[in-house]
C-alpha cells in the first residue's frame, strides 16, 4: 500500500545509474542528521569530484530551499515537490527545459533521487490532520548518505586549491626577482621570456603549467644573479632612495659614485667619470628620461630605451655592453646622441668604438671631455665653442683608424 517505484514516468527508460541512486537513496547513513547548507557548501568546494557544475547546483539549492528544516535528518520525510513554477522562481527564472537538463544531472550524480507519482506530477497526498502520507518529487536522502564523502572530497579540493594558490604566489614573486634584475643588467632576452610568463599567469593553469613556469623562472633568475657584481653600489643618501632627508651643498652633483669602466676587453680601462659630469656634458639624452636619472643603473637604462632611435641594433647593444661595461657604454651612447647630429651611423661608430675598447685604445673620457669643454666656451662665445667642439671631436676621432671624421 506504501510501495514508492522505482522506475521512472513516461518514455525514460530504466537504467544502471538510476537503479545506482534508488538504492543510494535506501541506503544506511553513518551519519544521522546534517546541516543542509554545510553540505550544500562542501558540495559546492568539491563539485568538481561529483561533476556538476555551478549551474547544477543553483537547482539544487532551490530543491534545498523547499525543505522546511535546516537539517536533513535520518527517518524523516526528505522529499521535496515543488512545481516547475515554483522551482523555476527560487533558480532566478530558469527556463523550464533547462531546469530539467541541470535536474538529470543532479539524479546523474546520485545527489538526488526521483520518485514518480502515477501521472509524473509531483506532489504530497495529506491525511485529514495535514500530515503528508506520501510525497512524489526528489528525495534529498542521497546526500545525507553520501555527507563524509562529500565533506572529504571537499577537504581535499580545498588542500588542492591552496596548494595551487601557493604556487602560483611562488611564480609570482619569482617573475618579480626575474623582471627587475634583468631590467637592472638590461638583458632584453631576459625581459622577453618574463613578458611570455607574465600573460600566461593572467591564464587559469593547472599545478603542472604553473610549476613549469617556475622553473624556467628559476634558471632566469640563476643565470641573472650569476652577471651580477656581489659588491654592492655605494648607497644613495638621496630622498627618493630611502626616504631619509639628504642636503647636499652641491647640487650638481646627482651621483658621487664615478662610473667604473671596467669592460672586459683586452685593453679595458679604470677610469672614474662622476654621474653628474656626464649628464652635464650629454643633457640632449635627459628630456627622453622617463624619471629623473639619479645613478648609474637609471643611466644604463635610459640609453637602453634611446638606443633603437639611434639605429643602434642588440647586437650591436650586447657587444658594447659586454666590452665596455654596461655604464661605460651607456656614457658612450650618451656622447653619440649628443652628437647625433655630426654622426652618419650612430650605430657602426658604437661598432668601432667598441672594437677599439677592445684592442685597449678607447675610453670614452677625452669624448665627455670635449663636450665639457664646448660647453665651457659656448658661456663666452658660441662661434668659439663650435669651433673647439669640432677640432676637439675631430682630434679625437682621427685617432681611430677607419673612422669618418664628423662634420
């Protein structure tokens, strides 16, 4: 007289998983009663482990909602029979035909359990004081069956998220490492494949992508750390740097620390050329400065941004940083723009400077000097500095064989 089928109404047939999810649904529970929304959040935490989807579990916590109590509890009626209309409402009005797809999918993954009334309509029949006899709808017991496994599916799903959060805060702060040194030693194949690491963590990845990225950010940041000189620059005093109050007597002078020219060419150099005396003689690079160059490594960085308009190419670039020295080239390439105009190939000339620095017979001293002193005499008499400026450029030059004398 209280048979509930099994079997589905109308034309669905039978099947294994449905068979699966009514013995679910009689099945003993190790745990007596749950609280419905604590399930319903670990279910959310671990949906992928159960394959539904967000879209699956708004459905069922509308279904959840036609319960009156909080707690689903063993040996009570746990099944719930709103009409489509109703159902539809509390899912934020979805439409019927797809209230049904997200429906078999919940019964697909043995969440919920049908049962049909004689017609397919679902409903409760009442005894004269109210009580419900009989319910036909979704039977929530399923999930009260399955409450620790789905508690520990979503333990494991939240493990799994924090561990990916870790790694990916890891490739993080290694692409941080990675982007400011080598924009510190401007090395641009470094900054190429960090820009490629950093679209891809805009990316969702999985555990594997993130810690592949990671490694590859570690043989940068190795390789990196390994151009580095240990001795560390003399500390800049200035405000900016460290936020400690400087005044300096001497304003013109933005850097005590010389630029060492210590390339690694045969015939390299130490010789000491104070920061301020060469942006004295070269102010033609300082309005392209996108902040105040207040060392050296603003400086290498400065020339690095203004080298391409002078048709310098990285290869050209790579060889006169590694010859001269990252500063000493950045001086040199500040001498060649301030006199851009009297260069036809800005380019080949840092060429044969280059070659020259390596052969031990250039320094770029006697060309800041030059400048200096054009500009000393440009105070008195601007005809008398160009013509020093010219015979001191063109001394120096015709000290390098092969080289056009600027004009």
């Amino acid at each position: 007289m209280n048979h509930i089928t099994t079997t589905p109404f109308g034309r669905r047939p039978v099947s294994a998983g449905l068979l699966a999810g009514q013995a679910l649904a009689r099945a003993a529970t190790q745990t007596p009663a749950r609280d419905k929304w604590q399930l319903f959040h670990d279910l959310r935490a671990a949906r992928t482990a159960f394959g539904v989807s967000d879209r699956d579990l708004t459905v069922l916590n509308a279904l959840l909602s036609f319960l009156p109590e909080r707690e689903l509890r063993d040996g009570e009626p746990l099944i719930v029979f709103p009409s489509n209309a109703a159902l539809s409402d509390r899912a934020h009005g979805m439409a019927e035909s797809t209230l049904r797809r997200h429906l078999a999918a919940l019964v697909a993954a043995r969440l919920i359990a049908r049962h049909d009334s004689p017609n397919g309509k679902r409903y409760a029949a009442r005894g004269a004081g109210g009580q419900v006899l009989r319910a036909f709808g979704f039977d929530l017991r399923p999930l009260l069956v399955q409450a620790d496994t789905i508690a520990a599916a979503a333990e494991t799903a939240r493990q799994a998220e924090q561990t990916l959060h870790l790694h990916r805060e890891t490739a993080v702060l290694l692409l941080r490492d990675v982007t400011k040194l080598a924009e510190y030693i401007a090395c641009n194949a470094t900054l190429d494949r960090a820009a490629l690491h950093r679209r891809a963590l805009r990316r969702k990845l999985t555990l594997q992508d993130i810690d592949a990225i990671a490694t590859g950010l570690r043989a940068d940041l190795a390789a990196i750390t390994a151009q580095i000189d240990p001795v560390p620059e003399k500390m800049d005093a200035n405000a900016a740097s460290n936020e400690r109050h400087h005044t300096n007597s001497n304003p013109d002078n933005l850097d005590s620390e010389p630029c060492q020219e210590n390339g690694s060419g045969a015939g390299a150099r130490d010789i000491r050329i104070p920061l301020a005396l060469v942006l004295k003689a070269c102010p033609d690079i300082l309005p392209y400065a996108r902040h105040e160059v207040r060392d050296w490594r603003g400086l290498v960085a400065l020339a690095d941004d203004i080298r391409p308009m002078l048709g310098i190419s990285d290869s050209a670039w790579a060889d006169a940083q590694a010859t001269l020295g990252r500063e000493t080239a950045a001086v040199t390439t500040a001498a060649i723009l301030q006199r851009a105009g009297h260069i036809r190939s800005p380019g080949g000339y840092l060429r044969a400077l280059t070659a020259k620095a390596a052969e031990g017979a250039f320094s770029p001293g006697p060309m800041i000097m030059a400048l200096l002193s054009a500009d000393a005499q440009s105070s008195a008499s601007s005809v008398s500095s160009a013509r020093m400026m010219n015979s001191a450029t063109e001394r120096y030059t015709a000290s390098l064989p092969g080289l056009p004398v600027p004009r």
